[in-house]
C-alpha cells in the first residue's frame, strides 16, 4: 500500500524522470532504484529522501560513494540516514569489507583526510560528466 517510483535497467529515460518526478512532488513516497541505474546520472532526490537503505552494493567505491553523493549534496539543509542492510558470513559481508579496505588504502596514499576527500569528490564528478 506504500506508493513507489521505480529506476532499474527496464525503464526508459522518460519512465526515470517520472519517477523521480513523482517523488519531487510528494506523489510517491518511495523510489528504488538499482545502484546501476539510479547511483548516476539520477538528480532530485536529495530534495526530499531522508533515508537511503541500501540492499545491494559492488566492489567499486566510487560507484558507492556516488551513489550516496547523490542524497548528500553540498548546501543541504536535511540530513540522510544511510543504511547498508549486510547479511552476515554471506558475499556482501566480504564486499563491505573490501570496499573499506579500498577506503583506507586510498586515505594511506594521499596520508591527508582533506585531501583524500577533495581526491574523491573530484573523481565522483570527473565520473558523472
């Protein structure tokens, strides 16, 4: 009975917008969305998402921080509870794992957390280009 908009690989670029749309405007309170479909190239949400419950994720960290960067944008005035749902001694278990992995190794070359973060934000939007 909750409404919901829906950006997978199997809805159009129109379908997409409308989804988002429908969210911007009050008109569906949820959208799920594929991290391949929805974690770029997909504006607006940040305006009304308060949660973001994440049940699938991959080994690229960039794709999981832009994912996330696109709910937590520079000037917003609401915060968003990010959740990662993680089964445990299972596959995703493993990918959390390296995906912080990758964090640190990353955060150990540049040895500058200001840094590390400007390196990031900037190969997020180098991506989203």
């Amino acid at each position: 009975g909750i409404s919901y908009g829906r950006i997978t690989g199997a809805e159009s670029e129109t379908e997409r917008d409308d989804a988002v749309q429908s969210f911007r405007r009050g008109e569906t309170r949820l959208v799920l969305l594929t991290l391949g479909a929805g974690g770029t190239g997909v504006d607006g949400l940040q305006d009304r998402a308060r949660i973001a419950l994440f049940l699938e994720r991959g080994y690229s960290l960039l794709t999981r921080l832009q994912a996330i960067g696109r709910l937590l944008r520079e000037g917003q005035t609401r915060p968003v509870l990010v959740i990662d749902v993680v089964a445990e001694e299972t596959v995703e278990e493993e990918q959390m794992d390296l995906l912080g992995q990758k964090g640190e190794f990353l955060e150990e070359i540049v040895r500058d957390r200001e840094a590390f973060a400007r390196f990031m934000r900037d190969a997020v939007a180098r991506r989203t280009k």
